[in-house]
C-alpha cells in the first residue's frame, strides 16, 4: 500500500526500482537530457523498460542517448526531439511515435522563466512549457496510452503548486504587466496537478491512472536554465538538497507502485501519499482547465 511505502525522503531511483522487471513497458520521459529527467530515464532503463528519452534539441537527444547506451548497450532506450515550447515539435513528435502502445507518460520537463517570454504559438513561456505543451502532448497519444494494459501518467508537480492557493483564470497564462517568475511557475505547476486530477477523473475507467508529485526541494536541475539568479540558489542549495537521482525517485515511484486504486487521482512526495493544497480538490478548476486548454489547442490549430 502506498501509505505504507518503504521509501522516504533519501531513497533514490534506484532504491525504488531495485529488483524490478521492466522488461516489455515503452515509457515515456519529458526533459530527459538532464537533471531529475535524465536520472528518470536512466533508472527506468536499467530497470529493462524501452524508454523513450524526448529532449528539446537534436543535439541534446544524441547525447542523451550515447550516454544511455555506453551505461546500457543492451537496453531498447530511444531519443527524441520535443521542445514543448513549440506545439508544432510536440504535435510532430507524436505523429512520428511508431509505437502502438504507451505504457507510462512522465511529464519531467519544466521551466522558470526569468522574465515574461512566449512560446512559439503565444503561451506565457513557464505555463506553455510547463502545462500547455504537456496537455497537448499526453491528449494526443491518449489512444496509445489507453491501449496499453495498465497506462500512467505522472506529472511532475511541486510544492510550488500551494502558490497561488486558487487558479485564477483571468490571469492564465500569466499576463506580460504583472509578470513574476515564481507566481507564474506556481501558476504552472497547479496546472500540473489539475491536469493529473481531471486526467484520472475522465478516463479511470478506461484503466487509466494518473497522478501527480513533488520531486524534491531545489534537486539538481536545468529548471532555471534561463535565470542566473536560480542557477546561483540552487547551487548554493545543492549540498543541503537531494541528488538528481534522489530526486527521480517519486517519480518512478508513481511510475511502477502496484497499489493503481491510491495512485490514481493523488500527489506523492518523498516516495509516499502526501496532502496537496485545497484548490487540487476543486473539480470545477480542474474540468475548467482542461476544457481551456482544449480550446487553446483548437485555437491554435492543433486539436487531435
């Protein structure tokens, strides 16, 4: 049972899937070249699962997966390139999967924005990345996932999502005057774990189960990529913090714990159930947030 988990705030990936078979899983990791992403991958991959690894660049992808096959040269891993920041990338990434089934989704990949920037297609950059480039890239392959015998996805939230403490729609995505780096990626990571709640809520019944999780504090990772000044705290934090693979750890986790009926719909932290704010409990945000996202996909011209 996961309120009886083994695991805590220092297991690591590795902890969590030792002794596991993945053998015959096809499980897909966002933001997989670095970080929390690439120690997800890497785990999962010497776990026997075929892991497709998606990196924002064709440069970050060849060497994701040259270092992938020097550690496993039997593994099944795939590199792909989907930069979330671009809807026309994610939408090309899943027109080009030759897979039939996907097993498991990990929506890894984030940002912080420093200051107000757009994706591609218009998106406040930290919630476009964060949220809109996810939504489209797991309701695109839903066929896929629902085909698989027991399909997850797993959206890599955080604590962060207890600020703002409700979604306030007349500010999503973040609007360029009152732009603040940290509002918005709180904004972002709610997203996160509305999208995980209202995804279990329409399609549990369909096998479906998905969840959401707080990775850690201030682990190893290019969230900041963009900002100097959270470059310069998360280095000064590392060595009070998790390791990236301590920080892949929750994910995974939800990835492969057997107990579906306490996954499904909840937020995990430290490898085990943890209380999310009250707003993830708010059906009425979460189906209002899908159905917006919808119509932003539809706008934009990228609707299934």
């Amino acid at each position: 049972m996961v309120n009886t988990s083994p695991f805590n705030h220092r297991s690591s990936a590795d902890d969590v899937l030792r002794d596991q078979n993945l053998g015959g899983q096809v499980i897909i990791v966002t933001g997989a070249n670095t970080g929390i992403g690439y120690e997800t991958a890497r785990s999962l991959t010497a776990a026997g699962a075929s892991v497709i690894a998606t990196c924002r660049t064709a440069e970050k992808a060849a060497s994701t997966k040259k270092r992938l096959m020097q550690a496993y040269p039997e593994s099944a891993v795939e590199t792909a390139v989907m930069d979330l920041a671009s809807l026309a990338s994610v939408s090309d990434f899943c027109t080009q999967l030759s897979h039939n089934k996907i097993d498991i989704i990990i929506c890894n990949a984030g940002v912080v924005a420093p200051k107000y920037t757009e994706t591609s297609e218009g998106f406040e950059q930290t919630v476009g990345v964060c949220h809109v480039g996810h939504f489209l890239l797991v309701t695109k392959l839903l066929p896929k996932i629902l085909s698989a015998p027991a399909p997850r996805v797993v959206m890599v939230s955080s604590e962060s999502h207890r600020t703002p403490s409700r979604l306030n729609f007349d500010a999503l995505p973040y609007p360029r005057a009152k732009f603040r780096p940290m509002k918005a990626y709180g904004q972002a990571k709610l997203c996160n774990a509305l999208m995980a709640v209202e995804l279990h809520r329409r399609f549990a019944d369909q096998g479906l189960t998905a969840c959401y999780l707080h990775p850690g504090t201030m682990v190893t990772t290019e969230i900041g990529r963009d900002s100097a000044l959270v470059r310069i705290v998360m280095r000064l934090a590392r060595p009070f913090t998790k390791s990236a693979n301590q920080g892949a750890a929750t994910s995974v986790f939800c990835a492969i714990w057997d107990d579906c009926s306490a996954l499904g719909g909840n937020y995990f932290s430290h490898s085990a159930k943890a209380k999310p704010s009250a707003e993830t409990a708010n059906t009425e945000a979460a189906t209002r947030l899908w159905e917006l996202s919808e119509r932003w996909l539809r706008e934009k011209g990228f609707d299934g």
